[in-house]
C-alpha cells in the first residue's frame, strides 16, 4: 500500500467531519512510524543532497561520457586554479582540524588554518591566509577558481561572502565523487605519512607548529616533485613566474 503521510490523513480526517491541525497529524504519523512514499528525495546515507552553490567549474567529460577533473592542466600559472579540504588527526586535547588551499600550477600550498573544531571560520581564515600571502607580491587573486568538496564549510554564507568580497569563483565538486578532489587528498596523504602518524601528539599546538614548519621547510623547499619537472613548488613558482615577467 502505498503511504501518503500526515497531509493525507489531515485532509481525510477533514472529509470524515473530524478537524485535525497538519501538527497534530504529523505527530500521528511520527508515532506510527507512517510516512509518505512521495517525501523529499534523499541520498545513500538517509540525508539530503546538499544544495549546490557553486557550478563545478574543473569538471569535464571524456570521450567515453565519463565526468572527470584534469587538476594537472587545469592552470596555467599561479592564482588561476586553488584546492581546498579539510583534514582531522587527533591530539592528547581532543581532534586537530587542518584546512589547506592548494595552488594548482605549483601544488604549493598557500594558505592553511588549524582550530579544534571545523567551522566556516576555519575555512575563511584559510582563505584570508591564501589571499594575504599572494597579494603580498602584488599578484591579483580576482577571477582564481576556489574548488572544494560539499563540505558545510564551503557552503556556508560566511565562506561564500568571503569568496564574494576577494572576487574569487567558486567551484564545487560532485555529490559523493571522493576523487573530484584528490589534488588536496594526494597532499593530505603526505602530511599524513610525513607528520601526523609520525608520533602521538600531546596537544593541538604541537601538532600545529609540526605541519606548518614541515610545509614550509620540507615540502615547500626540499620535496621534488616529478610534475614540477623534479623542481620544488617553490622553485617552480620562481622560475615560471620570472619567464612570465620576462616573456611580457
């Protein structure tokens, strides 16, 4: 049989001669466990698809119809395509949350925030470290595609204002497709290797100090990289942005 929910039954009752409040018919339903076979479509884990702020601006279809994200290609220089996610490792005080951004062209890694929880605050003073950081070198950020997953946090008014108020585009993955962000992933993966499985970590400043001084003196300066033509981000940056200038 097929079920109708409270509506149904309130205006059944109604026909009957019974008056009957929507609430009072909901909470009939919610006690018999009845609800309408016509409800709100939902995804594989019983919640709601988030709502889609951003179109995917990285997504492209390949000869066999295959949805896919070129990261490699996708820039041409600095600040034309950034990466954002979030990680979590746990510390003797409770989790460490750890947002990155990723500058696609160099995979160098231009802003980042750690906090104890993960808020739109974590991923704006992210983003705020990220535009700081460019701009200090007089380069214009407005126009950067920012990809992220559906992640809350980049859903949320806070970030989108943020995005607004930089000139920056946002870009939004897929529902459940984990590898239309595996550029951030890949990176994550490292530090995980690299930094958080390393040790138990006593607290979230220990933690913190240990990711950003292996990012700026390792990965940043020391790590090679065979898609920079065995350079590191920072000399990759270097000498592509100079043959730029030069080219001008």
């Amino acid at each position: 049989m097929t079920l109708r929910g409270y509506r149904y039954l309130r205006d059944e009752a109604e026909a009957a001669g019974v008056v009957m409040c929507e609430r009072t018919a909901w909470r009939l339903c919610s006690q018999q466990q009845l609800w309408s076979s016509y409800g709100k479509k939902r995804g594989k884990n019983g919640k709601r698809p988030s709502t889609p702020v951003h179109d995917d601006h990285l997504a492209h279809t390949d000869a066999h119809g295959v949805t896919r994200h070129d990261f490699i290609n996708a820039a041409t220089g600095i600040n034309q395509v950034w990466l954002t996610d979030i990680t979590e490792h746990h510390t003797g005080e409770g989790k460490l949350y750890f947002c990155a951004i990723k500058d696609a062209f160099s995979n160098r890694i231009i802003g980042y925030a750690a906090g104890a929880h993960m808020s739109a605050s974590l991923a704006v003073s992210a983003l705020n470290t990220a535009v700081a950081r460019r701009h200090i070198h007089g380069n214009s950020v407005a126009g950067c595609i920012v990809h992220s997953d559906r992640g809350s946090q980049f859903r949320s008014k806070h970030y989108l204002r943020a995005l607004t108020s930089y000139h920056l585009t946002g870009s939004i993955g897929r529902v459940a497709a984990a590898g239309d962000n595996d550029a951030v992933e890949s990176f994550f993966s490292l530090l995980q290797r690299n930094v958080l499985n390393t040790k138990t970590w006593a607290s979230r400043e220990d933690l913190t100090i240990a990711i950003i001084t292996w990012i700026e003196h390792r990965y940043h300066r020391r790590r090679r990289q065979k898609r920079l033509d065995r350079l590191t981000p920072i000399e990759y940056e270097t000498i592509n942005t100079n043959t730029a200038i030069k080219a001008a």
